[in-house]
C-alpha cells in the first residue's frame, strides 16, 4: 500500500502538551513543535513568547489520511485543549497560547468546520466554542530543545501539565473516569479487583494468557490500546506477556514493594488501572517482559477493529 503523506497543523497552548497525545499512533510519521499564524520569519521562542510576533506556538503532524483520517486527528485535538478560551489555554496567557486549526486544503476545511459545529452542537460545553480556523500559514520549527519535550523532560513535562491545570481539565471534561459504583456495575468481580485493588488472576486460568489469534489488547476500562498480538509470546508465565507496548505514552510505571518484593507495577496512565508488572527477562533487545492480567485486557481481533473503532491499527498486521 502506497503511503500518502498529508500535514494537519493545529494549535492548542503551549506546545510541549500537543505532541504526545499525537506521537507514536499508527499512521503518523512525525509531530513537530514550531510556529505559525504570525508576521515573523524563522522567529524564536523568546520572540513568540513576547507576543510580538503573531505566531501560535502549534505543532504540524505528518500523516496517511489512509490510516489515520484528519477527521479522527481533529476529534485527538479537541480532546487535548479548552476550546471556550479566546485568551489563552490555562494557566498560559497570551496570543501565542491562543487555539487554532490551520487547514492545508479545501476538504479540511469543511472537516475542521463541520467538527467544530459538531462539538458546539453537542452541549460538552456551555460557552461559545472560540477556536478559528484559519488558512496554513509558512509554519517554523521550533529549537531542538522543545522538540519532543515529553520524552526528553518528562518528570518536569508532567509537572508542567498538571501544574498548568490542563491535566485536571481533560480529565474533568474529555476523560472522566467512570465511578467506583459504576465500575462495579461494569466489570466482573475479578476485573474490579485487579484494576482497581491490585489484585492478580490465577496463572494459566486467564482469558488470554495462551491467545494466539491476530489483534489488540485494549484497556477493559478506557478502551485506550496497549498491546498487539505481534509483540506477545509465552513466557511461561501464565499470564499474557508482551515485549513491547503498542503506545509507551498510556502506559505508567511505578516501584511496587508489595508482598516483600521489589517489583515494577504497570498501570494505564488514562484508567489509572492496574495491568500487571514489567520484568528485564524478555526476549526482545530491550529485555522487556509485560507480565499483564487478562482481566485488565479487552481482546479485539483483527477481523473487527474496523466495526469496534480501531480501524487505524489494521495496517499493523499487513
């Protein structure tokens, strides 16, 4: 299948917080922090943060509409920015922090406007939806040191994003966790008691620890993705095992010192669900081994990521 690259440039505040809900999904080849929207060329950070310029900061996504189509991008960027703001996003005030939606051709937009009324339509927020959408403009890319400021700085990246208040916003407003009580309604007695207690299921007595049929594994509560059938084997374990996660991003790890062992817990960064543990006797290069609980993991097969949603993840197995 041939690849046809387009750009999507969107801006939404302060860079740094609109390149990871991009990175590492299928049919996205870069997403590049820069410039755009303004008078100056090749201007600098300094610059742009003196709003003297005119510029957005703005991030530019290279993508294959084949795989990823602009529509579900834009449904990505609604959910990652406070749309009502006209000044601003958050705690970051100024022309430079203000949201945008560059669109490069025709066809994007009549998607960008026909996403907009959508969410106005849809009642999830109150106030009038202030985001323009604005022809592309020459876009500049930022210094090296603001380029993928999630991977190289993420201790002060999450620092900054919950410091800011964008973190508390999207969880308010785009990601609210269902409650304990619905949870309860939700999953089976086992799936509550692994997510939520840190419980573990019984080796070789789980859904999926010896599934062998081409798919996705996907977070029982979020429906986020985190593992493909490509990257699990049998480690003899009892419980599904993976070398590697689909998006590194969903996943959180944190020192677990339960039951007299010195172990690493991993959770779902969007569920704050508890999966299972990582251990450094994998058989990949990064000798990673993903022990996680069936009960976390919601199966989707391959012949069905299309009708369950996941359609962009079908190029992964050809």
């Amino acid at each position: 299948m041939m690849e046809q690259w387009e750009r999507a440039t969107f801006a939404g505040g302060c860079f740094w917080c609109m390149v990871q809900p991009f990175d590492e999904h299928p049919g996205i080849k870069r997403v590049i922090s820069g410039y755009t929207g303004g008078h100056k060329e090749n201007p600098s950070y300094e610059e742009v943060c003196s709003e003297t310029t005119g510029h957005y900061e703005a991030v530019q996504i290279t993508f294959d509409p084949a795989v990823m189509p602009y529509e579900k991008l834009l449904e990505m960027y609604w959910q990652q920015i406070d749309p009502t703001d006209a000044e601003g996003q958050f705690n970051d005030r100024g022309s430079s922090y203000r949201t945008a939606i560059f669109y490069h051709h025709e066809a994007q937009r009549i998607a960008a406007e026909k996403s907009k009324a959508g969410l106005a339509a849809s009642g999830q927020f109150s106030k009038p939806i202030a985001t323009k959408i604005l022809p592309a403009s020459p876009f500049y890319p930022a210094e090296d040191k603001h380029q993928e400021y999630y991977k190289k700085n993420p201790f002060h990246y999450q620092l900054y994003k919950e410091g800011s208040g964008r973190a508390q916003f999207i969880r308010d407003n785009w990601k609210k966790p269902p409650s304990e009580e619905e949870l309860r309604n939700i999953l089976t007695p086992l799936q509550y008691e692994v997510t939520r207690n840190n419980a573990t299921e019984p080796p070789f007595q789980n859904e999926y620890w010896d599934q062998e049929e081409e798919g996705i594994y996907v977070d029982i509560i979020s429906g986020e993705p985190l593992f493909s059938s490509h990257d699990k084997y049998d480690a003899g374990c009892g419980w599904p095992s993976f070398t590697k996660p689909l998006r590194r991003t969903e996943l959180e790890e944190k020192f677990d010192t339960t039951h007299g062992m010195r172990r690493i817990e991993v959770r779902s960064k969007t569920s704050d669900a508890h999966l299972g543990h990582v251990f450094d006797d994998g058989p990949g290069p990064d000798r990673a081994r993903y022990c996680i609980n069936s009960a976390a993991l919601k199966f989707i097969p391959k012949s069905k990521l299309v009708e369950e949603g996941y359609g962009q993840y079908l190029n992964h197995f050809e």
